[in-house]
C-alpha cells in the first residue's frame, strides 16, 4: 500500500471511529442510523454502516460524511477531526497537524486578532460568521424587549410597570440601532461582491428601503441608504443622532424616577 493510500485509509478509519463513538454516546443502533439516513434523503444501508465501523470499507465519499453527521446531530468535521480524542491528526498525506489547526483549516477560520485578506475565502467565511453574530445579536434584543413589553402589560405594581417601559424603551433603541447596522452590513458585504445569508422571516424587512413613502426591495434602488453602504458622512450624522437619541431616552427615564419618589 502506498502513501496516498494509507492516508486515504486512515481517514476512512477515523471516520468509522468518529461513527462508531458517537452512536454509541447517542444509544443508537446501526440500524438506527441506516434509518437515520433514508429519512434525510439519502439512504445508508445498515451493512455499509457495519462494513465501515468494522473496516471493511476502503473509502467513505463526502456525501456519506455529510448524511451520516446530521443523522448523528454533529458536525461533519466532528467525523474527520477526532477533536478532544487526539491532539494531532493527519489531515494530508504525511503531514500531521495539531487538531486545533486542521479544525481551523477546515472551516476556514481565522484567529480572533487576524484580519483576513481581502478578497479571499477567508474574508468571505469571516464576514459571514460576523454576519450570523450580529443576526443573533438583534434577535436577542428583539426578544428581551418583547419580554419586558409583557411584563409591563401583565404587572399590576405601577413601580414594576415603569421599571419594565424603562427597559422596553433602551431595548427597543438596541433594535433599532442593530437594525441599522446589519442593514449597513448586508450592504457592505454586497458590495464587496459577498453575497449575505438569508435572514430569518422576522428580519426580512431589512432587506427592503424607504423610497418617496413607498418601501422597495434593496436591489430595486441600489443607491438607496440601507441599499449601498454608508458614506461617512451618513455614519457621522447617525452617530451624533444616535447620541441624541440616547440623552432623550436618558432624560426621559430620569424624569420619570424622579416622579416615582
């Protein structure tokens, strides 16, 4: 057996093992997975399975890499890159790395104080990773106003009531601003010739712009604010609004403390 082909088994096996360990922590069967597999549209027989945990397949294609993590509910690296198990791992023929570097590799990661060059895979993997986190951002504000909100309506105590309209308030400005902000964003990365991911239904609006009292999809006017990126006078002027905006509120909830005593 040559190298390439000893390293082709060696993945292959830590596939296998990848399967193998993480069916049994799930307490699931070979059959099981099998029928794991057909439910997501690509069936998997129960005897390949056998035959690849117990070394009787030469090779296992990425489609089966892929079926075979959902239907375990782990990610498709989780079977190639034995993290926590081993701390390094030949990722290539006759070149072994550590496993955090071969998990970078693979999911094109960069480390936290590096700056991806523009124009490149890596720059679009981290723009898109930005973009999920300030998704996620947003929606939590959306959710932590919605909650104070409920709470203001179901108190009975005139004390709880302000306090929660107090937070209903600074939530609903977080909305608003992060709003502005990954709209600004989704236009920046499309600017740079990345395509945005697909927002969740309840941020869809933010693909649409005001024009003369009517609101149009984004790539209906692209020269539209919210359509293109900002300008920097558009970013100044949003910040100095944005400073009065928060010395209004500021005011608004120190006036009304001061009614309470």
């Amino acid at each position: 057996m040559n190298e390439a082909s000893e390293w082709q088994a060696s993945v292959t096996a830590r596939v296998a093992e990848a399967v193998r360990r993480f069916r049994d922590e799930r307490g699931m069967s070979a059959q099981d997975v099998a029928d794991a597999c057909a439910k997501l549209g690509y069936p998997i027989p129960r005897s390949i399975i056998a035959n690849l945990e117990n070394g009787r397949r030469a090779s296992v294609d990425l489609a089966e890499v892929l079926i075979l993590a959902k239907a375990l509910d782990v990610p498709p690296v989780a079977l190639v890159v034995p993290a926590g198990q081993t701390g390094a791992v030949e990722i290539l023929p006759g070149q072994t790395y550590s496993t955090d570097d071969a998990l970078q590799w693979l999911t094109g990661e960069t480390m936290l104080d590096d700056e991806p060059e523009e124009d490149t895979v890596e720059e679009r993997f981290d723009e898109i990773r930005r973009h999920r986190q300030s998704v996620h951002n947003l929606l939590k504000s959306v959710s932590r106003a919605d909650e104070y909100r409920r709470g203001a309506a179901m108190t009975r105590d005139p004390a709880t009531r302000d306090i929660n309209l107090e937070l209903v308030a600074r939530f609903d400005e977080f909305v608003s601003e992060q709003s502005r902000s990954l709209q600004d964003f989704r236009a920046t990365m499309r600017s740079k010739g990345i395509q945005p991911p697909t927002l969740p239904p309840t941020l869809t609006h933010l693909d649409y712009v005001e024009i003369e009292d009517s609101w149009v999809h984004y790539s209906e006017a692209p020269e539209a604010p919210g359509a293109r990126p900002p300008t920097d006078e558009e970013r100044e002027a949003e910040r100095t609004a944005r400073a009065a905006r928060d010395a209004a509120l500021m005011a608004k909830i120190s006036s009304r403390r001061k009614d309470r005593t």
